[in-house]
C-alpha cells in the first residue's frame, strides 16, 4: 500500500506539471536496455561526440550520402533511402521544411534531426580540400572524478599499503581538430581511479592513451584511418565495434547501420582497432581493407606441462581496470593482430558485399573446462567470412548477413523494415547462430551479448491511430541450443513490450510501459551438485511525464516498477520514482538540473536503471538496488565562446545499510558521493 499511493500522489503531482524532450526518450531507453542486459555501462562516447559536432556543423542535406545520415539513430534505414530516392528524383531540396513532403517522414521525426541538419547548395570537392586543414576546430578537454568516501582498496592496512596502487581520482583529457565530418584527429588519455600515475605500472602518466586520425572523400579514397578506429561489417556478425543498440522501444532500428569504418576517440579500452585502414571507392564498388596490431590485457596461465603446452590465457580482459597488483601484471600481457576486408557493391536500391576477418593471437586462448563453455573459442586464430545484402522495394526494405567459421559453426540474420500503410511500420529480425560459431567482436542483433547459440524471431511493430497518439510494441521469442553461463541446461525465451505515448503538443510527452520477459536461470539455493534451473518470469511498468513550463524551465517524473520471479521460490519486486528539473534560459551562458529519486527494491534481481544527465559527452545509467534514497546536480557555465565548464555531483544513500558497495570497492558507510569536473577550451 506505500507503493501504490506513494507511485499514486506522485502521478497526481506531475500531472500538474508541463515537459520537453530534453533528450530523445527512445535513445535513453535504448542506452538504459543496453545497461541491463549487458550489466554493464558503455563508455562509448562516439554518438554524443558526433551530435555535438553536427549541432556545430550541420549536415548539408542535398550532398550527404546514406552513410553520412547513419549517424542520426533516431532513423531507420528505409527513411534514409526514402530521403536520397526523394533528392534523386526531384533535385536538392529547396527548403529544411520540404522534409515534410519526403514518404514516411512525420512532424515528430523531423523536429529530432533539426538542429543537426541544414540545406545548402554543395560544396565542390575542391574548394573542401583547401580549408580541411586551417578552418576546422580545436577542442581540448579535462576532466576528473572521484568518489569522496574511502572505499576498502584505499583503506592503507597495518603496514600503510592499499591494495589499489593509484589515487581515487579518475583524469581524462582529450584533444581533436575537427574540420566537418571530412577530417578527424586527436589523442586522448584516460587514467580510472585505483590505477597509478606516472608511477609504477603507468610511468609514462595515463593508464590508456588513444591516437586516431581519420579522413573523407580524399578523391577515390572514400574513407583512410591511422592509428584507434573501429570495425562495423554486416549485421555485426563478423565484427561491430561501434555502439549499437539491441531490443528497444525504437523497434525499427533493428538492422546495423553506420560506416565500415569509423574514427575512435573513447575511453573504453578494449572495443577498438589500432593500425591503419582505407575504403576505396569506384562508381558502385567500394573495397575497404584494414590492419589492427596492438596489445590487449588477458588473464594468463602457466601450462602444468611445459614440454606438451605452451603458456596460455584463460579469458581476455574488457574493463581496462589495472588497479592492484595483479591487474597490473596483466595490463597489455597479449598481443593481438587481425587483418581483414570487404567488398561492396551499392545502388540506390541494392548492396551487396563479402566480409572476412582474420585474427591472431600470440598465446593461445583455453578457457576454464566449464560445461557452458564447451563450444565456445579456443585457440590461437580466428577466421570469420560473411556476405551481406540489403535492398529496398517500394515501402519494404529487407536486410541480412550469413556467416560461417571455416571449419566450424555458420551465423545468420535476417530483417524486414516496411511501412505497411500511412499510419504503420513493421520490423522483423530472424536470427540462428551455431553453438560452435566464433567472433572475437561480434555484435549482432540478439538476445545474448556475443552472437552464439541462439535461434530466435522479433517482431515490431509502430502504429499512430490518432494524431497524437503512438503505439511501439515487439515480441521476442527465442531458444538456446546449448548451456550458457548460469544456466545448465538447453533453454528458451520471450520478450514482450507494449508502450503507449501521448504528444499533445510540443511541450508535453507522457508514455507508459509494460514489459515481460521469460529466461531460465539457476536457482542459487539449489541442493546438491546439480543445480535446478527454472523459468524465471520478469514484469516491469513505466509511466513517464516530459512537460516544458516555459522557454527556460523542463519538468520530468518517471515511476517504475519491477516483479522478479514473482511466484516462485525467490520472488523479488522493486520501485523507483523520480522527478527532474531542468533550467536553461534563452541566451544565457549557465544551464542546470536536478534530480530526485526514491527506490526501494528486495535484492540485486529486481534492480532498476535509469538514465542520468552527465557533463557533456557523458552519461551515467547505474544500478539500482535496496532501499535508498539518489540525487544529482548538473551545472554548466560558458565563460565567452571559448571556454566551458560542467559539474556535477551525486549522491545516494541506503538509511537500513551499514556499507554500500562489494569488495575492494565496499564503503563502510551508507551514503556515497561523487563529483565530476570538467573543462573544455575550443579554439
């Protein structure tokens, strides 16, 4: 009963209130499913990063390619196609407002892509070439964060030693030229809080460093990348190293679609390649080829037998953590070298290509002997061959990549985006992938987070009945072949969501929400050496309010609630209800927000996430989990054209806790504290 009325007098008290889209509601979404299925936050910080620079630059819609308008992930590809197919037709458009005579594009799709985006006459490939290099934009940022309570790996023990080596701060910095979106370079540092600096492991100052320079349309050189970039074939079967969304409320975006290859300047410090790489062009033929050589970090072992073994590693290491000791002496212990390719040939219709990768390792990778771990890969070589194909017919655009292992398993994926009458569209996605197929940076359109053992249809569908009304909806059924980690036995599963959303006008946007999902799981309780494993049923309810009170003010409230297992033997349930508030006055050189939250959940199962506003370039989605209360600030001040600041602060506390947090990051009290400071100078 103090869940419901406290979720009622909440809803009662923001139905008051007005709310602007101060951020895309499907891309939160998108970025807070990505958190929890993953359980884990991306820190790719490339889409951010590319609107930012398109706000400054807007894309010139009468030259752009379907490549260039890749980057907007609010459209879908049969959008893209219906915009080149509407210029190629009738010739440049005239006007920003001639968008609304485009198929398939409504009021509310344009006003998202509007600040990004111009129309222009073009610019000769000539006169860009002579300006790249003296009339495009340096940026230098900084940033440092730390949390302010000590947490158990910098509490010194008798002798004075931590069992982290560094400070509890984290240093970032990065410096770009930006000239348009045709040339890109710069370098970046990265230190997270436990590691050293300019000591120890890190004598030369930050734990990671990231260097990448990245040209455009240099004559048949249609892309050239040197140094840090990343890898996107296919439907991410092969390899996908860019971010990418999987099951969201945006059940059109379904299929991959960004640049074969893409400059890369974010701290994550695993999800990239590092050398050289270049797509030519020709007409309708494109072949792009790239070179990656670099250390990676790995959990390495010594062989029992040195006469019949070699040395070996027993996983490969993603978080870039090098905070203790042993961290340390795993930091860049292995070394990594991939080659590979594609060849494309592209209509305005038609694309067709062949994809293959190579991979090499100088340690051969052997995992631990676990039943789930059976079929997945061992060895020192990797070779991954796929083709792709996608083509648009009218109002339907269907899409799908096949790949096989030589020698091993075979992937496939296939798609369906159509827009089935003025009012529908409709999205279907078929995947099956072998239990003994193989990648190393896969990133397919599945359940799972590697494309592995899974066979599986989705199916989506939006409807807007009414002017102001919109429906999203998907079902996701699927089934694992084989083991998977916490689940021993061959399973099944289904995903269901039904959101409704209501725009009356430009300042208010109220949706709710209801999903349900299905997976097997091991019961940890369960006796014996053979664990039961059950269907574990999982319901979650939204209802979000946006409304905007005037040009400078933005309220927003969301109440959720989880069921986890609510029937069986560990049942589970949560809530989280939060209000923000956001402030930035017309033409004024100073923005804010706040936000409030309350959650109360019965464990880890039923944790909640949701999306946070960040200094620029950056967003958090934590965990939510026990009873606790959060809140966060944001200020941003412009001092001139020049210089920029951003802070930010949070907090969260659990009254019933005595510690927040697990090992060497468990704090002995029952709050937690954390600020974020950051600079950047544009010149």
């Amino acid at each position: 009963m103090r869940f419901l009325s406290g979720i009622i007098l909440v809803l009662l008290f923001v139905c008051r209130l007005p709310a602007q889209e101060v951020t895309n509601n499907n891309v939160e979404q998108a970025l807070e499913d990505l958190a929890e299925a993953d359980e884990l936050e991306t820190e790719d910080d490339s889409y951010l990063q590319q609107l930012a620079q398109l706000r400054r630059n807007p894309l010139n819609l009468n030259s752009a390619t379907l490549s260039d308008l890749q980057v907007f992930r609010v459209l879908n590809e049969l959008l893209l196609l219906q915009l080149i197919r509407y210029r190629e037709l009738l010739g440049p458009f005239q006007s920003i407002y001639e968008l609304q005579a485009v198929p398939g594009w409504d009021l509310e799709t344009i006003q998202r892509i509007l600040p990004y985006v111009r129309v222009g006459p073009s610019q000769s490939l000539a006169e860009d070439m002579g300006t790249r290099l003296k009339d495009g934009q340096h940026s230098l940022l900084f940033r440092v964060a730390e949390v302010l309570e000590q947490s158990r790996g910098f509490t010194p023990d008798s002798m004075g030693n931590t069992r982290y080596l560094g400070s509890p701060h984290r240093f970032f910095f990065r410096y770009k030229y930006t000239y348009k979106n045709t040339l890109q370079f710069g370098i970046l540092g990265d230190k997270d809080p436990g590691e050293q600096f300019f000591k120890g492991a890190q004598k030369n100052g930050f734990d990671f460093y990231s260097f990448h320079l990245f040209a455009r349309n240099i004559g048949k050189i249609r892309r050239l990348a040197i140094g840090d970039y990343t890898v996107n074939m296919g439907q991410g079967l092969l390899v996908y190293q860019s971010l990418a969304f999987r099951k969201s409320v945006d059940v059109l975006n379904v299929k991959r679609q960004t640049e074969i290859f893409r400059p890369y300047s974010s701290p994550g410090e695993f999800t990239f390649h590092r050398g050289a790489a270049i797509t030519l062009g020709h007409k309708r033929w494109y072949l792009s080829a790239f070179v990656n050589t670099r250390r990676i970090s790995a959990t390495s072992q010594i062989a029992s037998d040195t006469s019949e073994f070699e040395d070996f590693v027993s996983s490969i290491l993603m978080n870039g953590l090098h905070r203790t000791e042993n961290e340390a002496a795993r930091r860049l212990n292995t070394k990594e070298f991939g080659v590979g390719g594609s060849l494309q040939y592209r209509t305005s219709n038609l694309q067709v290509g062949v994809n293959a990768v190579h991979y090499e390792l100088d340690r051969p990778l052997i995992r631990q002997p676990l039943p789930y771990t059976y079929f997945q890969f061992t060895g020192k070589s990797l070779t991954g061959i796929s083709g792709e194909y996608g083509y648009t017919y009218k109002n339907f655009h269907v899409f799908g990549e096949m790949a096989f292992n030589p020698g091993g398993g075979t992937a496939m994926v296939h798609g369906l985006i159509a827009n089935v009458d003025r009012f529908v569209d409709v999205s279907l996605v078929y995947r099956k992938i072998d239990k003994n197929y193989h990648t190393l940076y896969g990133n397919a359109f599945t359940e799972s987070t590697t494309p592995i053992n899974e066979t599986g249809m989705f199916m989506g569908f939006t409807m807007r009945p009414w002017k102001h009304i919109r429906v999203d909806a998907y079902a996701d059924v699927y089934k694992f072949p084989w083991l998977r980690y916490r689940v021993d036995r061959p399973s099944d599963g289904k995903d269901f969501l039904l959101q409704l959303t209501w725009k009356p006008n430009k300042e208010v946007e109220v949706y709710a929400r209801y999903r349900s999902e299905t997976k097997a799981l091991n019961y940890s309780n369960a006796p014996g050496n053979t664990r039961f494993t059950a269907d574990i049923p999982r319901q979650n309810w939204r209802t979000h309010i946006s409304y905007k009170v005037s040009q400078a003010i933005t309220l927003r409230a969301r109440a959720e609630a989880m069921w986890w297992d609510a029937k069986g033997q560990e049942p589970e349930q949560g809530f989280m209800l939060y209000g923000d508030f956001f402030y930035k006055p017309w033409q004024k050189p100073y923005a804010m927000n706040l936000r409030l939250q309350w959650f109360e959940t019965d464990g880890y199962n039923s944790r909640l996430y949701a999306y946070e506003s960040d200094v620029l370039y950056s967003f958090s989605i934590p965990p939510l989990s026990g009873k606790g209360f959060r809140w966060y600030t944001n200020f941003n001040y412009d001092i001139g054209r020049k210089i920029s600041i951003w802070f930010r602060l949070a907090r969260s506390f659990y009254p019933d806790q005595t510690s927040v947090g697990s090992g060497l990051d468990q704090i002995p009290t029952n709050h937690r504290t954390d600020y974020r400071f950051q600079v950047r100078y544009v010149f």
